[in-house]
C-alpha cells in the first residue's frame, strides 16, 4: 500500500543520516548486519548537527517525538539531539538500512567490479539483493512508506505537526525519491537532514538543512 497523506493536516518530517563510523570512513558497507557505533568524527558531527537541529521552529517545540533505526549509529546520533530539546524517543525496525545480505562488508568498490553497474543500480533504486540473502527496493519502499504512514498517524494521534527520523542513507534516499520522484546520489555527504513537508497528499517543500 503507497504512502497517502490526503486529508491530513500538515506534518513535518525531519530525516537526519547517522554520523560518520569507521566503516564509512574506510568505505565498505554495515547495511543491517554490521552494527559499528560512530567514530570520533561521527560524534563530533553528531553533536553540530543536533545542536543546529534544535534551533529549528519545528523542532524547537513540546511534543517533539524523535524515531530512530534500531543500529547504534542511528541512535547515537538521536541522543545528541535529546540532549537539547524535551523529546519522546521511539525505535522504529521500518527505518533500518537496507539489507544487503552476503554483500555486507565489502566495498563500493569491490562491488563495482564484482557486479558493473552495482553503484548505478543501488543510486536509481533497482537494486535486488534478495540473490545475497537481503532486500530488494521494493521491499525498502514499502517499510519506509509504512513508517511515513505510522509517523503521519502519530501526529494527528497526538495533535503534533512533526517527527524526526534518524536513520541511515539507503532510507535517506527511498524518502527523497518518494517525495520528489528524483535520485538521491549525494554519496559524499555523512551527516545531513531535510525537512519534508506532506500536506494533503502532495509534497510541497524538500530542503537541506545541514
């Protein structure tokens, strides 16, 4: 079932990317089953981006409810934040990283000349890793439309206007796509949000915050 937002008031969504780990520094892929925590740098960043996010006006405001990927990069990431602003903090399983099976672990690189046109696939979304024991994108878009769904339901739930997703570059780019219908390719960034607005089933504002 697609994500529907028609007749709903307006929510705001902000998405952060966790800060940088080891293993984005050195550049081979965690996905879901390498669970490293943020290195140095990523909490470093962590904690400029949080402190950047919590003077936001729809951030800086009661009832904020913050939801997290479940690995420790994520979460690290959302503590930094929690820090600064009275917030509820909720783990959410649809928002962990793709699945990329047997493939984990190894590099972009390594990929690259494994399967020509992997870095291609992966960017435009036609990915399918179920063949290495993980997800394919479609799998990913529909748990990533449910958790735009259940976050829209929260808000109107609770009488808020916005969440927080922190959680990792696979779901980044899913939501992008989703809301703009474009490809995220921006693989050099580590740590960044946008705020997505949904407002009766469109997607009137996408911006980079960080």
């Amino acid at each position: 079932m697609s994500f529907d937002a028609r007749n709903l008031r307006p929510v705001n969504l902000i998405v952060v990317r966790h800060g940088q780990t080891q293993a984005n520094k050195e550049g081979w892929i965690m996905a879901q089953r390498h669970d490293l925590p943020l290195n140095e740098k990523g909490m470093e960043d962590a904690v400029t981006v949080a402190e950047s996010l919590a003077e936001h006006e729809f951030v800086n405001q009661p009832g904020l409810t913050v939801w997290t990927s479940p690995l420790k990069r994520a979460k690290q990431s959302a503590e930094e934040l929690t820090k600064l602003v009275d917030a509820e903090t909720v783990t959410c399983p649809s928002i962990i990283e793709r699945d990329f099976g047997t493939l984990s672990g190894k590099s972009w690189g390594e990929l690259e000349e494994m399967f020509p046109g992997f870095k291609e696939r992966d960017t435009l979304l036609r990915y399918d890793y179920r063949p290495h024991e993980g997800e394919d994108a479609d799998s990913v878009r529909r748990r990533t439309e449910e958790a735009l769904s259940c976050a829209v339901r929260h808000c109107r739930r609770h009488g808020r206007n916005t969440v927080l997703f922190f959680t990792h570059f696979g779901i980044v780019g899913m939501i992008y796509n989703i809301a703009t219908g474009k490809y995220f390719e921006a693989k050099n960034l580590q740590h960044f949000a946008f705020h997505v607005t949904y407002e009766d089933g469109w997607w009137p504002r996408v911006e980079f915050l960080s």
